[in-house]
C-alpha cells in the first residue's frame, strides 16, 4: 500500500458520532446535506434492516454543521472524514472508501456491508441482501476503460460484501490504469466466482430532457443520477441536472413516476 494511502488511514476523523449498531447490515455513503434528505428518505423503501452511516464529504464547515445536524435529528451514524488528498474526483471517492474500510467496516465488523454512491437513491421495494444470500459479495460489474479488456471492477456505487469475505482482504478502492475507482480490488476479485454479479450490460440508460445532459442510470431498484453534483455553470448542463433532481424527488417524496 502506498505512503500516501497509508498516512491518510491513519489520520483521524475531524468529527465523529458513530451509534451502536442495531442490524448486522451496515450501509456507508460518502455524501453531504446536497442529497442526504433525497437518499435517506428513499432508503425507506428497502425491505432490509440496516444501519446507515454518513462519511461526510462537505466542502465547508457550514455544510458539515448541516449534515451533522440532520444525522443528529435522524439517528444517523455520522462521520466527517479527514481533509482528502485525492486530486481528482475518482482519487478522492477511492480515499474516503478505503479510509470507511479500515477505519469503519474493520473497527465495526458488520456481517454484511455495503457502498452506495450519494447520487443513488432507490425508486422501488425490494432486498438488498436475499437476491445474493449466500454470495460473499455482489454488485455491478463494470468493465475496463480499454475496449476488451479482461480488467473489471465491482462499481462503488452499488456493492456489498459478507464479513467472512472482506475480513481479510486487501481492500484497495483507489483507481488503477484502465479501471475508475475501485480498481484496485480487481488483484484479489479477479480469481473470484463473478457468475452472480450484475453485468453493466443490464444498467440502462435513460433521459429525462431529451439529450445527455439529464442522463441518469437505472438497475433494478435503484437510479443513479449521473452528474447530479456536477458544479458546471453551463447552463443545459445545470437545466438537464434540475431535472433529473426534481424527476427524483417527486419518485421519493411523492411516489410518482411521472
């Protein structure tokens, strides 16, 4: 494992309020107060119990101060994790998950836990957990930057792992040549059974504008609003990501689909 890497494991949270768990499902979401009320409430619909914990990702200490508080009010574990040394957006989503592995997953040991994006939010009932019983993990798998390549990885957006599986592993969320965040764990998944896992020919692709700019992904149960927290001052930007949000909120707060 790099220097860098480990320096960042072994820095501490800036704050932390991690609640003794209730389930033996442990939920982790790298996410600040822009979708927390969106994901939390669309969590509702899932037929598991589970414990949710927030990494906060925040920017500032005024959107920290607003996610902790709304982790208080909920019953949400909450942890504000250390400043990220990531230089980009892939390197720093791979050094907040692999500093909830070793600083979270492995102090906790859940029997089962799970990644989810922040721009997931689920639309339907269902499991996470009983289409895969028995599987020591699952997901989507998703393929290599380079076309043919045998190089996959199990997409941090939507994984799960059992505790006799990840307990001894050496979990690498970073990004690898070819491979986005997550990449880094193909050295050990590689030699593992992936007959159960989604392949990424099933995820479809939808819009809600008419072009890519209101793009979003769907899998089972689940959206994944692509690009929802983009900063872009391109103005069709901006339009297609309003509606894809306000497309998720009338899903999750008022049930409609249309």
């Amino acid at each position: 494992m790099a220097a860098a890497t480990r320096r960042y494991l072994a820095t501490p949270a800036i704050a932390e309020n991690v609640l003794p768990m209730k389930t033996n499902f442990l939920i982790i979401v790298p996410i600040d107060i822009g979708m927390l009320a969106l994901q939390f409430q669309s969590l509702s619909k899932i037929d598991d119990a589970f414990d949710y914990l927030v990494l906060d990702t925040s920017r500032t200490d005024d959107q920290a101060a607003a996610t902790r508080e709304f982790c208080g009010v909920h019953g949400i574990s909450y942890v504000r994790q250390p400043r990220n040394p990531g230089l980009d957006a892939s390197l720093k989503h791979g050094f907040s998950l692999n500093w909830a592995f070793y600083n979270i997953v492995m102090r906790l040991k859940p029997e089962y836990f799970g990644f989810l994006e922040s721009d997931v939010i689920v639309i339907d009932k269902g499991s996470f957990l009983k289409p895969w019983a028995g599987k020591p993990f699952w997901g989507v798998k998703a393929p290599s930057f380079k076309k043919g390549d045998v190089l996959w990885r199990l997409w941090p957006g939507f994984c799960f792992f059992r505790r006799d599986f990840y307990k001894d592993k050496p979990f690498n969320f970073l990004p690898i040549k070819y491979l986005d965040t997550a990449g880094g764990n193909f050295s050990f998944l590689k030699n593992e059974d992936t007959s159960h896992l989604i392949p990424f020919s099933a995820v479809e692709i939808h819009t809600c504008t008419g072009d890519e700019n209101g793009a979003y992904q769907s899998l089972r149960n689940i959206i994944h609003l692509v690009g929802i927290l983009s900063m872009s001052d391109d103005p069709v930007r901006r339009e297609g990501i309003r509606k894809k949000r306000e497309m998720a909120e009338r899903i999750v707060f008022e049930g409609s689909k249309n």
